[in-house]
C-alpha cells in the first residue's frame, strides 16, 4: 500500500484547507440541486394502487399516514431474492440500516414507507430480527411496474394536495446510497428541508433552521427556545 506523505501540523492544515474550498463548493452545488427539484413538475398519479399493511388493505394515500409528503422505498424481499426467507436482499437491508429516526420526517410532514412483495408475516418477522421499524408494506399491485422498481431498487417521492396525489421525484442505483439521514430524504422532496435559508418559490413552507429541531421522544411537547444558529447550513460559508 502506497500511503500519502506524513507532513507536519501546519502543512496538513493547508492541505486540508485547499481540499474544504472544494468541499463547499460540491456543498453548495448540492444545495443548487435539491432547489431544482422543488422546481420539477409534478406528475398526477390517477390509477388506484392497493398495498397491504399491518392493520390490512392501504391504497397510496394511506400510505401518507395523513401527512402531505411521502417517500417510498421498494426493497426487494420476496421469494426468488438472495436470502429470502430470513433476509431481505443485503443492499436493501443496508438502506434500512441507515435510516434515522423517524419523528425527524415526520415534523417535517413527510412519511417514509417502505414496500416489498413479501407478505406480511414475513415483513414482520425480519423487522423484529433486524430491529427494523420502518412502516413496511406488502405490494398487491402494480405499483412496482408503473414507478421504475419492479427489477431494481428505487425511491419515489410524493406529495398530496387533499385527496390528489403527485409524483414528485426518483432515484435509484447510487442515488439511493446517500439516502437514510434526515437531511438527504428531504433534499429529495418536493417542499425540501422547509427552512429559511433554501432557495424554494413563493409560498413554500419554511422555518428558521434550528428551531423546529427537537428530540424524536419530544416532538409535539412544549420544546425549549432554539439556540441562536446561523442562517445558512453550517459549513456552507
């Protein structure tokens, strides 16, 4: 193995220096990205698709648990995958690894699901083995043929308009790698992180960063005052 030069104190702080100027720049380019994606087209999801759950038959909006966004995950666990019937595949299983907790979603009003052909007893099986506990349904449809998962992993993003429901984005192969934390789910949606600082259009919700930040055991108590933060992401200037 063939390592880089040991240097002194001051010169590894340059170097590091040197390579942060590139790293905020990809960060910003980041951020550039996900406001183009508050700006793509929506697209009406006008077929009914029946999935079922753990309390039985959902159709699409249920799966929203009420909320005005949701992000669906197609993971493969199903007779004829790699380790079925004690695993899903080890890619999915790593996505469901990674995923933070919920309630930080959720404050946002954006659900994550996630959707598999397994049945139900099963999705509840492996959930318990793995510590898994993420909403999980059972596809009875064709919603894996109509949004690009039915041989690959994806991730769709929706949002609702009352009773109307709307595709808003997609990604798959190694767009689904940088998902799991809080922050990379919300990029991918149509109202995005919904803070101050995000370039959104007109009349999109948003709040100063820091201050809807909570504990996921206290969101919906009476929070304490957020501490003074910067207006921009940190490490962005």
């Amino acid at each position: 193995m063939e390592t880089p030069p040991v240097v002194s104190p001051q010169e590894w702080e340059s170097a590091r220096q040197e390579l942060l100027v590139e790293e905020k720049r990809l960060t910003r380019a980041r951020d550039e990205l996900a406001a183009r994606r508050r700006r793509m087209p929506w697209l009406a999801v006008e077929k009914e698709y029946e999935f079922e759950g753990p309390e039985g038959k959902a159709g699409l909006l249920d799966l929203f648990e009420g909320r005005r966004q949701l992000i669906v995950y197609r993971a493969f666990f199903e007779p004829g995958v790699s380790g079925w019937p004690d695993h899903a595949c080890r890619g999915c299983s790593m996505v469901a690894d990674h995923v933070g907790h919920l309630a930080h979603l959720n404050a946002r009003d954006t659900t994550l699901v996630f959707v598999s052909r397994a049945p139900q007893p099963d999705i509840e099986r492996v959930k318990a083995r793995m510590g898994w506990t993420i909403p999980w349904y059972t596809i009875t449809g064709d919603f894996d043929a109509d949004f690009g998962v039915d041989e690959w992993h994806g991730t769709n993003a929706f949002i609702r308009d009352g009773d109307r429901v709307f595709r808003t984005y997609f990604v798959n192969n190694r767009g689904d790698e940088a998902l799991g934390s809080t922050w990379s789910y919300l990029d991918m949606t149509a109202l995005g992180r919904q803070e101050t600082w995000e370039n959104s259009p007109e009349g999109y919700p948003q709040t100063p960063p820091y201050a809807w930040w909570n504990w996921h055991d206290a969101y919906g108590d009476e929070a304490e005052p957020a501490p003074e933060g910067p207006s921009e992401p940190r490490g962005v200037g």
